[in-house]
C-alpha cells in the first residue's frame, strides 16, 4: 500500500512538472502559416467561448491541440476574462504568455498621424491609406461622414485634431475620425476657456476659424502669436484679413500652385481679399498651439506681416513700412 502511495505521489509530480513544462515552452506554429518572420494573426470577435478561442488559436496556425489550450484557459480560472481583439502571436509565445495578452487585450495595434495644417481631404486621404483601418468612409460624402458622427450640421474642416491615433486592425476609419473629433472638441473649449478678455472673436468656432488660418500663414513657431496679433486687430477695426491661404482653400482642387492675381479679386465666401471678417469654416486643422495663439494673440499694433524667406516673418504697424518690407522681402529690393 505503501508503495502505491509513493508511485501516485510521484506520478502527481512528475504530471505537475509536466505541466509546469507545457506552460512554459513555446508553442510551434505551422509551418507556412504565416510568412517567414511574421506574426500569426488571431481574430476573437465578441461573444466567443472560450473553447472557441482555443480552437481560432489552432486555425490561426498554433500546432496544439485545442483541447489542452482550452483546459488550460478553465485552470487558470481567467478564461472568462479574456477579450476580443485582433492580436499578432509572435514565435516563442508559451501559453502562459498567450494568456496573458488575451487577458490583457494585448491588440496588435497599427498608427495614423493627421497632420497640422491638412485639410478633410488630406485627412482622408491617409486614413484610406492607413494599413489594416477598415475603410468604412470610402464610399461616403463629407456630410454623410459627419452625420455618422453625429454632427450633421458641421463641416468637416477643421474639426479634428492632428496627432497620432492608434487602432487596432481591422478597426473602422470613423471610430478614428471620433476619436480625434472628441480631441479637438476637448482642446477648442480648453483654449477658449483661456481667451484674452479683449479678443473679437464671438465664439470658440471662430477661435477655430482664426486658428486654422494662423495655422497655415506661420512658418516659424515663435510667429504664431504675432499673426494672430495682427489678424486680430483687423478683425477689430474692420479691415479685411487678405490672407492668400483662405483664397488657395477657395479654389479647392483647382488650385495648381500658383495663386495669380485674378484668384485675388474672384469672390468666393474664402476671399478675404473681397469679404470681410472670418471665412465661414476653418480651412485645416490647427495644433495646440494655433488654438492659444488665436485666443492669446500678441499684444501688438501689427497690421501687416510679409514673409522674410527664411520662414520667419516681418510685421508692420504702417502700409509705407509694409510696403517697404515687401518690396525687401518679395521683390529683392532696398530696404
């Protein structure tokens, strides 16, 4: 009796050590399952069973049998714990590691970056060129993008903030859209809460509108508060604002980039050669630190900047200095 005792106990162990082994060991993959080098890709959709998920583990390429990965998931007492995703299964995971990343909802994760100063179109042109984003706005019209978002009567310009977005693969090109739509909402009324007491501005859309513009007429950081100075005090004594690039966005996909001088005199509601005030939308999408500049422009009597060529630019308080500068600046003369 003795001697069986002891055999149980060793056959325990030794299973034990077994397992402990198991846990622990890379599980092999199969071959050409994947391209050399790459991932395995797994795909749980919500509402899979465990079980299910064992067997998606097998036919995503995992050579083990379903049944051992199952029970392992029931031993550990966090098979209900685990998440749907999209997940990359490099070589060398062991089934303790594979469980822990579906417990952790470890996805594997693609990055698109909207960049300062695009424009909608820009935007989604790289959200259809972003790798593994679901293109659900393909097929879609601005205005039918917006009221997907729930802002049906919004234009798109403007309202989204720049910046690097992470997805999950195979996530749809709106649930980014939304995510970067609630960021600059966040950010315009963080930057309206912060406005100077004497800005003309009537509302955080036209703090928008003014942001978007200062964010394509700066070429150096240090300027962004100065252009926003001096389109400010026009807007305070009712001068035009005559900024080329509310023009260029006028034009649209006509513009071939070259801005000549019967652009300047057609009128469009982006003129502000021939319309007074703010255009009736932004024309990109400002940063951060367009949105503080435009409600904290300089405290300065600018009425006019003209670019230097070195990206900086030169402001003036008097048409004579401006045209001075221009003449220095633009046309290669004397100062």
């Amino acid at each position: 009796m003795r001697r069986l005792f002891v055999f149980l106990l060793l056959l325990a162990i030794a299973a034990g050590a077994g397992a402990a082994w198991w846990l622990n060991a890379p599980l092999p993959q199969r071959a050409g399952a994947a391209p050399a080098g790459q991932p395995l890709e797994l795909a749980i959709e919500p509402g899979t069973t465990p079980r299910g998920v064992a067997r998606a583990a097998v036919a995503a390429g995992l050579e083990v049998r379903p049944e051992l990965l199952y029970w392992w998931f029931r031993l550990s007492r966090q098979d209900r714990e685990i998440r749907a995703g999209n997940y990359e299964i490099p070589a060398g995971t062991t089934p303790r590691t594979l469980l822990a990343k579906l417990v952790r909802g470890d996805e594997a994760l693609r990055a698109v970056t909207l960049v300062e100063g695009w424009n909608f179109r820009q935007v989604r042109q790289a959200l259809a060129r972003a790798e593994q984003l679901r293109p659900d706005t393909a097929e879609l019209s601005d205005q039918a993008i917006m009221e997907r978002l729930q802002r049906p009567q919004l234009a798109p310009e403007g309202r989204f903030f720049p910046d690097t977005y992470t997805y999950a693969k195979g996530s749809s090109d709106l649930a980014v859209l939304r995510r970067a739509l609630h960021a600059m909402d966040r950010r315009l009324e963080a930057a309206w809460a912060q406005r100077a007491p004497n800005t003309p501005l009537k509302s955080a859309d036209e703090a928008l509108i003014l942001a978007s513009i200062v964010e394509k007429e700066t070429g150096r950081a240090e300027d962004r508060a100065q252009v926003a100075g001096v389109f400010s005090n026009r807007l305070r004594v009712g001068m035009l604002l005559q900024t080329d690039p509310t023009v260029i966005y006028g034009l649209g996909e006509s513009f071939d980039g070259n801005l000549r001088r019967r652009d300047l005199t057609t009128d469009t509601p982006y003129n502000t050669y021939t319309r007074a005030g703010l255009p009736p939308t932004p024309i990109a999408m400002p940063g951060k630190a367009s949105l503080l500049a435009a409600v904290q422009p300089a405290d300065t009597r600018a009425l006019y900047f003209v670019a230097r060529g070195d990206g900086s630019s030169h402001f003036s308080e008097s048409l004579d200095e401006h045209n001075r500068a221009v003449n220095r600046y633009q046309r290669g003369g004397k100062p």
